[in-house]
C-alpha cells in the first residue's frame, strides 16, 4: 500500500496543470520503467539573419524535465523498452530471411539455416528428462565427495534446482566462468573456419570466395539454467553483393550444414590452462517456410533472448565488485559460486583483459547478447531512426515542433541529465495511464 507521502504527491500530480503533458511524455516512451531526465533547451535560427525562430525549453514540462526513453535491451530494467528492442530484433532478422527494410524478396531463396551451438559440459547438473529420472540411481557413480551423482526426482519446469551441479565441490566453476569469457572468441574463430571450410569445399581460395559468395548471420546469446552462454543463429548464404545477390549454385543448405558441423569442431581458444571449445550437442535446421522451423518461429526465438539475460540462473541484474558486496545478497548456491569465480578469477593479472570483475553479474560473459554481420539485413539504428522520424513527423502536425527546412535552419541544443526513473507516486499514474495495475 503506498504511504501517505506517495498518496499525496499522486493526487497532486493528477490534479495538476501538468498532467496532461505528463501523460503525453509516459504515451511517448512506452510506459518506461525508468525514464532519463533531461533540462535543457532547443533553439531554431535563420543562419542568415540570426533571427530566433522556434524555442524549446524544458521550463514548461512537467518539474522542468524531458523524459524520455532508456531504451534498455532487458527485461528485468524495463519491460516496455526491452519489448520495443525485441520488437525491432524481430524485425531485422525477419527482414533477413523473407525481405523488407530494404533486402529484396529474392531472399528466400538464398540457403539458410538455424544453429545452435552450446557448451561443454563442466560436471553434472539436474536437468529435465522426458523420460526417468534427473539422473538414473542405477549403477551411479560416487564422485570424490562421497556424493552419489544421481537424483531420483523429476523435476518440474520451474524447479529453481534445474542447472544446479549434484556436487557444487566437483562443478568447474572455473571452465564455467572462463567460456562465458570467451565464447565472443570461440564465435568469430568459428565464423573464420566456417569461411575456409567452405572455400575448401568449393575448391576456391578465400579471395576467390569473396569473390563470388558472402556468408551472413544474425545471432543472439542465450544463457543455460546451469549458468552459460549458448549461442543461436541464422546463417545465410549470399552473392559477392550480400542479400541482392544470389549465391553460386554449388552453395547448398546441405554444404553448409557440413562446414557449420566442421567449424564447430575445429576451433578452440586457450585461456588460463583450459582449452575451450563447442560443445558436442550442435543443432543445425534448415529454414523453410511451411515447416516447424519457419523464418516466423527463428525470427520469434531469437528476438525473445535478445531482451534476457542471467536472470535464469538466478544472478542480479547490476555490477558487483566484491565478495563483501555480494554477502549482501541473497540467492542460491549456484549463482554464488559463479559470481565469487568471476570476482577471484578477476584478480589475476593474466587474466585482466578478461574484465571478469566488471562482468562478474553476467557470470563473465561480455559479448554483444545480439550481433549480425554487416550484410545481413537492416540495422538496429535505422529501425530507431524511421520511429523517430515518425515522432517528429506527429510532433510537427500537431504544433509541438515548427514546420522548418531543416537544411536551411541552424539548429543549437542544450541538454544536461538531470536523473532518471519514476518516484513511487508517478509510477502509480503512469502504470494507470499505460493500463498497468495499481
């Protein structure tokens, strides 16, 4: 129940000569969570005679602020921003496989493929078996801890054990830690063996495939419950000249399912007396458009893990940089002990280019959760751009902008940040005016 101080400021705020504004800046960013607070002004002047002719200010806005959007790509930070970058992802690897935000419907017919690739195994986990138990009691192995490695229980989907090691003492915590480090690594050597793998086939130099064949992806970092990055991807065949390009007759869907299952095979990255590599359960499916694996459902998958992160395994959402800081928070086991790897791990010198400690919350992982190549498809940015163009364009017909040619205008801006978030009271009215519950 919120307190009288929050009661007060609510009614205040609903009764004020603000509100109106107010509820229009909560419309234009979605009903963010946690929206950045800008003062400041926007000036609009005829460079030739320097005459002032449009002023913005923030004197007018509600406190004296501009909110506007933190366009955070997580969930667990906020959920309507997170759900518009999902929606863009969406968008541009969809576009990538059927056409649209400039990539041609030839497309669809360039060979493409889902993959996944995942991680080795650094001990054994509970995990759900459509069949039996966690792990089978017959003829289990004891491990050097006197623990049977077995469980007879079947877990349901949201058993907070799924992931966790049946012995914490025997899991390789540190293997865990240091291929979240480096999968990033593991990804680009495995895109460069890809390239070679296929030019060898093709019987071609790797000039020469340049020449004729580009290979283009989109992928997103998902995390296991036991706590480490797998990877998900679509990978595509093109001409020299990308999507608008068909690629060579001799590049298949089978030929490249070959050089995927080669690659991921063939690269390893040395860290710290570890040698990481793929692990051996690789997934690769054709994408079809009247099948299970559709360019819909890829598109859809993959767009849904690009808003998440480790919250699954149970882990914070905000750097930590301590063992005494992270005593002051309570969760499993599990995530414990990745997170103090991470932050022991972090304070070798050989290991500093890691940035395990800043990493340390995402359990050492300090890739991009979602990357493409160059050619793939449309870009985040010009996706934000159209949206934005298409605020303006409302701004201006409904007079809150002047109808100005921006070319002929000399445009000078002043902002400073002024904080961010909502108090508890504006949350209460933003969550009434997006049609969130009290």
């Amino acid at each position: 129940m919120p307190h009288h101080h929050a009661l007060t400021a609510l009614i205040a705020r609903l009764n004020g000569p603000t509100f109106d504004r107010f509820a229009a800046q909560v419309h234009t960013n979605g009903g963010c969570r946690q929206p950045i607070h800008l003062r400041g002004k926007v000036e609009h002047y005829d460079p030739a005679t320097g005459e002032l002719l449009h002023r913005y200010t923030t004197n007018h806005e509600p406190d004296g602020v501009l909110r506007v959007a933190c366009k955070t790509r997580r969930a667990s930070r906020c959920p309507s921003c997170a759900e518009t970058y999902r929606a863009d992802t969406y968008q541009l690897v969809r576009a990538g496989l059927v056409g649209g935000k400039g990539v041609p419907a030839t497309v669809t017919a360039h060979p493409a493929l889902f993959v996944t690739l995942t991680a080795p195994s650094f001990g054994k986990v509970h995990t759900r078996r459509s069949k039996g138990h966690c792990h089978p009691h017959r003829n289990a192995p004891t491990c050097p801890h006197g623990r049977v490695l077995a469980c007879k229980e079947r877990h349901h989907r949201d058993d907070p054990r799924l992931g966790e090691p049946l012995c914490f003492d025997c899991y390789d915590y540190t293997g865990s830690v240091l291929f979240n480090a480096v999968s990033p690594e593991l990804w680009r050597r495995f895109t460069e063996a890809l390239r070679r793998r296929i030019a060898r086939a093709a019987g071609l130099t790797q000039k020469e495939l340049r020449d004729v064949l580009t290979v283009s992806f989109a992928k997103v970092a998902e995390y296991q419950r036991r706590g480490i990055v797998h990877f998900h991807a679509v990978i595509r065949l093109d001409g020299n000249d990308g999507p608008s390009s068909p690629p060579p007759p001799w590049a298949t869907p089978d030929l490249l399912a070959a050089a995927v299952r080669h690659a991921a095979q063939a690269v390893t990255v040395p860290v710290a007396g570890h040698v990481l590599r793929w692990g051996t359960q690789l997934d690769t499916r054709r994408i079809t458009f009247d099948g299970e694996v559709s360019e819909q459902a890829v598109a859809g998958y993959i767009a849904k893990y690009a808003t998440k992160s480790a919250e699954c395994v149970g882990t914070l959402d905000r750097k930590i940089h301590s063992l005494d800081e992270l005593a002051l928070y309570e969760m499993r086991e599990h995530p414990r002990r990745l997170i103090a790897e991470c932050l022991r791990l972090g304070a070798r010198e050989d290991l500093a280019e890691l940035r395990l400690t800043s990493w340390a919350h995402v359990l050492g992982f300090r890739g991009h959760f979602s990357t493409k190549s160059r050619r793939y498809s449309t870009t985040l940015g010009a996706l934000r751009a159209a949206r934005e163009e298409h605020q303006r364009t409302e701004q201006i017909t409904t007079g809150r902008l002047p109808l100005l040619p921006e070319d002929t205008v000399l445009v000078v801006a002043r902002w400073e940040y002024a904080g961010k978030g909502l108090s508890l009271s504006d949350q209460l009215v933003a969550a009434a005016i997006t049609g969130g519950r009290l």
